[in-house]
C-alpha cells in the first residue's frame, strides 16, 4: 500500500481556499520627512508638461481636497494618483506659495 505523499505530486487543491494578492492590500501613508516637493515633468506625456506634488502626509481623502483646491487656485486640470498630486502645466511658483501659505515646507525638486 501507497503512502499519501510517496511518489505523487500535488497539481491542484483547493483546501487553501482563495489565495490573496499583495496589490490588494490597502495603501498605506508613505513616509515622509516633513517636505513638500514641486517638480515638473513631462515624460510619458507627449511633452506636455505637469507639476507634480509629492510629500504630502494625508490620507486619500484630505489629498484629494487639497488636490482639488490647488487645481482651482491654478485654473487647470489634475489628478490623484499614489499619493501624488499632478496639475496639468507648470504652476510651480503660484503652487509654492500656496502650499508654503498652507503651512507646508516647500523646496523645488528636479531641474
């Protein structure tokens, strides 16, 4: 007589039940050293240029508030996306001072 686990492979089971991904799990607030940094990019963007907002600790809700505001102070259009803030066009020096007028510590990043 065979033993259970002698000589046989296991190809499926479904004892394990569903198995989790590690994308699902929730995002967390990145860690940050207290900066706010502007940069503006345009790559992938078909030379397009953005300004983006990254360093700033709140939660999913409150960013996209704040993102909210800053498009309007700027007149134009954005985006949310992992923590990023994104402002279509290059609104450095109007987005500096507001954040810095926010109580935020603004330096410029990138070139």
């Amino acid at each position: 007589m065979k033993k259970k686990n002698e000589g046989s492979r296991l190809v499926y089971s479904t004892e394990s039940g569903k198995i989790s991904s590690d994308k699902r799990k929730k995002q967390a607030i990145p860690p940050n050293d207290g900066i706010v940094r502007l940069m503006r990019q345009t790559k992938g963007r078909k030379g397009k240029g953005v300004t983006l907002i990254t360093g700033v600790a709140l939660d999913n809700g409150a960013l996209k508030k704040l993102a909210k505001s800053l498009k309007q102070k700027c007149g134009s259009g954005g985006s949310v996306k992992n923590g990023v803030i994104e402002i279509q066009g290059d609104h450095r020096d109007m987005l500096e001072q507001e954040l810095g007028s926010l109580g935020y510590k603004v330096k410029r990043a990138g070139g």
